[in-house]
C-alpha cells in the first residue's frame, strides 16, 4: 500500500529535483509532529500525521534510486531520523496513556525487532556495516553501530558462518515486520484508542522473533543429528 503511494510521490517530486534528504527531513518532521498530537490526544490527527511520515520513507529512497543521488549521507540521515521519530512517537504515547515504564519497554522492543529484522537481512546479502568518520557517521555508530555488532555476533555464535538464522524462511518472516508495518499497526491501535496495544505489540513481536531463532536451533540441531547418523 506505502510503496505505491510513495512512487506517486516521487514521480511528482523526480521533475522538481527536490534532494532526497529533504523528503526524509519533512517526513521526519511528520512524524514527530504526529508524536506532539498525540500527546495532545488528538488520536486521528496523530494517525494521519504518521501514515503521511510512512508514505515519505518510502518516496525518499525510490527518489534516490530514480535520480541516480543514493549516498551514505542520505542512508545514515534516513536511520537517525526513524530512530528519533519512534523515541517521539513513544514519548508522545507515554504521556498520553501515563504509562511511561510499560511504553518505554514497548519502544525497547519496537527497536529490537527492527535491528534484527536489518542486520540478518544485511548478512543474508553478505553486505558489511559502513562506518566513517563523518557527523553522522559517528551518529550512526553510536545510535546503531551497537545494536548492529551484537547481532552479527550473536549469528557468528550460533552458526559459525553456517548462515543458521538469517535463511530465506527467516528473512522473509522479519520482512513482515518493517518499519512500515510497524506504522502502519501503530495507527490502528492509536485510531481505535487502544494505546497501549500499540506498545505490547512490538513486545509480542519479540517473542516471535524469539520462536523464529527456536525454529533454527531445531532445524540446526536435527541436521548434525541426521549428518552424525550417516
């Protein structure tokens, strides 16, 4: 639904020449004034404010394919920006329910899902983490470079290279759960004033992630079984 969304988008802006990180700043700025209405309890407001966020990630990297300007500025401003636009839109639902500790462990989850979900489909294209010594280079490394080295850790770990827990099954089921979705699922629980459902959810998320990589110990586990058995 966003992605096509977004290419209307994008074919209206290609002719403008409008920077890409300028649609990734104004999506940024929907979102966290999306965050503000919520807080507000201006719950459809908010709502809209949000999906509009969502529709713009998906136009700022088409645009930047489509004009031939992707750059790793633009892909670290992207990241930052998704990061700060969540750590709003929980604040904002922190205060609106008055529930901060239960949504801060929902925004802890939310992020958790959303650095699995990249970093084993980064592994699965064997692509490598870019760091460099840029601003927001150094942002990057500090807001994800983490999250992204303990994951890669974590898969060396358990599969010595035997690629265990980033297999098509599993990429494909994380992919369910991108950003987009995340969005979007956090919409309809605001928009039906169910807001604390919009924190659990990512919680829940987790612990399918959890059977996820139960799956593949099982899986890893029956194969040196079946190979000793030969």
């Amino acid at each position: 639904m966003f992605r096509p969304l977004a290419h209307v988008v994008v074919l209206a802006l290609a002719p403008l020449r409008v920077p890409p990180p300028v649609v990734v700043l104004v999506a940024a700025s929907c979102g966290v004034a999306g965050a503000v209405e919520l807080a507000r309890g201006h719950l459809i407001a908010a709502v809209l404010l949000v999906q509009l966020k969502t529709v713009l990630d998906n136009a700022d990297g088409q645009l930047a394919r489509l004009t031939n300007r992707v750059t790793v500025f633009g892909r670290y401003l992207d990241s930052e920006c998704d990061l700060l636009v969540n750590a709003a839109l929980f604040a904002g639902l922190g205060w609106y329910t008055g529930r901060p500790l239960a949504v801060a462990l929902g925004f802890v989850a939310l992020t958790a899902v959303l650095s699995v979900n990249f970093n084993l489909e980064r592994l699965a294209r064997g692509a490598q983490t870019s760091s460099d010594s840029s601003v927001l280079g150094r942002v990057y490394a500090a807001m994800y470079g983490w999250q992204d080295s303990l994951v890669e850790r974590f898969v060396h770990w358990r599969s010595a290279g035997a690629r265990a827990y980033h297999d098509t099954f599993t990429v494909a089921a994380l992919a369910q759960l991108g950003m987009s979705t995340q969005l979007a699922l956090f919409g309809v629980c605001v928009a039906l004033d169910r807001p604390l459902a919009a924190a659990m959810l990512p919680v829940a998320q987790l612990a399918f992630v959890a059977l996820l990589f139960v799956r593949r110990e099982t899986l890893t586990q029956n194969r040196e079984v079946s190979l000793e058995h030969h």
